[in-house]
C-alpha cells in the first residue's frame, strides 16, 4: 500500500484523501496568490521574461502544495541566485561579451532547468510520501544553486578559468571552465541550501544535510564535465575565437564545432540537477546502511 501523503513530515497525519484536500489544496491556493506576488516583481525588474515568469509561477504553485518548507528553500534560491546575478552585472557582461549572448531574463527553459526536478520531486515526497524523493529533491535544488553560485562568483574573481577535463585555459564564461573562487562559491551555494533544507524531513536533519550537500556540489561538477564535453560549442571564424553565441559579438554567424549540436547550457544544467538529485539519494542510502 503507499505510504500515506506528509507521512515522512507528519507521521500522525489524516488518511490521503482529507491530507489531500486539507493540506495540498489549500497550499496550492495561498502559493497561487504569493508566486503571483514574487513572479509579477520579478518580470517588473526584468529578473524574468514573459515565459520565465509563469514557468516560476506554476513552480511556486507545486512547491507550495509540497509544504512550505519547500516553498521557501525555492524562494531562497530564487532570491539569492537572481542577487548574484544582478550583482555587478555590467562587469561580467564585458568579461564574456564574446562568450556568452546578452540576456539578464531568465526564460522558461532556464527556470525549468534549474527547479523543474526540484519542484516534481518535491510534490511527489509530498504526494507518496517517499523519503528518497524528498533527498533527491534537496540534491537537485542544491545542486542548482551550487552552480550559480559558481558561476556567478567565478565570472568575477576567478581569473583565467581553466577546463574541468584538461587544464587548459578558456574563456571566461564558457561552460566547463573552472578556477579556485569558482569551486569555493559552489560549495558554499550547495551549503546553504543543505543546511537550510535539513528540517525538511523530521529526525534526519544531519542527514539530510550531508546528502544533500554532496548532491549539491557533486551536481556541480558534473555540470561541469558535461559542459566540457558534451555540450554544443561554436567557433566564430572571423575572430577564430570559441563562444556560446550564434552571432558573435563581431556580428559574424558561428558554426557548431564541438559537442552535440542540440545539447544546450540550459539542458546541460537540468542534467546537473539530476545528478544532484540521484547523488544525493546515493548518500542518504549509504549513510543509512
């Protein structure tokens, strides 16, 4: 038989039908009214596109009907990784103006990649009551914010990046590149969103934690391999330099020269959160043992 709904955050609580219509209902209501409030902000400062704004509005209703805990780590995250990316904005659009296309809104696909397993995850922990659904569910959002973190800080004080896979320097920007400042900021964005998700889960704080943590910065870097290698990267002919854009900042087309043709920043940081996810269950079993 399943477990019963919130049975993993209220081991006392109703049978699944009332736990249903008392507890998810009602939150996906009241998360309706507070994601339309943060969303319609955050498209008024231009945090987030058109399609960003309702694919993190349904996100916040999900999250909500998971438990307000889960609503909150989202809001954490969304809170601190628009900050680090608004945070001297200018300077790191001049460091990867050949690298990386000029967007400061976040889209769809990118809201998607970077809380989709989160909130799924969440729901169903919530939904089935699965322990293992609720660490994978903290793996992938700490895995999420570890590589924004990373990446963000990197940009600014990380100096020359260097591949993940060979060493050799790249540019700033470019996905797979990493430096000291880089690593350091992704294990403090893993660390946070592991310490403040412990409590999700009653008795497991430490846990919870951990596997959590190892989740968040193993997600990392396997964003990062995957990014090195597998990836989509162009080359601009002109200026015989490697970017991410289709039309570099010469104004020449680029050609695909490299990776998978399809495989974009924005899927290769959905698999990062996947990893997070299924490492993080990984550790929470072994701990377990």
């Amino acid at each position: 038989m399943p477990m019963r709904p919130a049975s993993i955050f209220h081991p006392h609580s109703p049978g699944p039908e009332l736990a249903i219509e008392e507890g998810l209902v009602i939150r996906a209501l009241a998360g309706a009214a507070v994601a339309g409030a943060i969303t319609a902000g955050a498209r008024k400062t231009r945090t987030l596109s058109e399609s960003g704004q309702w694919a993190a509005f349904f996100s916040g209703i999900l999250a909500a009907a998971a438990g307000w805990w889960w609503a909150g780590l989202l809001i954490a995250f969304f809170a601190t990784s628009a900050a680090l990316s608004r945070w001297r904005l200018h300077e790191k659009m001049q460091k990867t103006e050949g690298t990386l296309p000029r967007v400061t809104e976040r889209n769809a696909a990118q809201v998607i990649a970077n809380g989709g397993f989160f909130v799924l995850f969440a729901f169903g922990a919530q939904y089935i009551g699965s322990e293992r659904l609720a660490f994978a569910a903290l793996g992938a959002l700490a895995a999420a914010s570890s590589d924004t973190w990373s990446t963000e800080i990197g940009m600014l004080f990380g100096g020359t990046p260097r591949l993940i896979t060979t060493g050799k320097a790249t540019q700033t920007g470019m996905s797979g590149g990493v430096s000291a400042a880089g690593f350091g900021a992704g294990i403090a964005g893993a660390l946070f969103i592991a310490l403040a998700g412990s409590f999700a889960i009653p008795h497991h704080h430490a846990r919870l934690a951990v596997a959590a943590f190892a989740g968040g910065f193993g997600g990392c870097l396997a964003d990062s391999l995957i990014g090195a290698t597998l990836q989509s990267k162009r080359f601009c002919d002109r200026c015989r330099h490697w970017t991410e854009r289709r039309v570099h900042a010469c104004g020449y087309r680029t050609r695909h020269a490299r990776g998978i043709n399809w495989l974009s920043n924005d899927a290769v940081n959905l698999c990062g959160t996947l990893a997070g996810a299924v490492i993080s269950v990984l550790a929470g079993w072994l701990m377990a043992r």
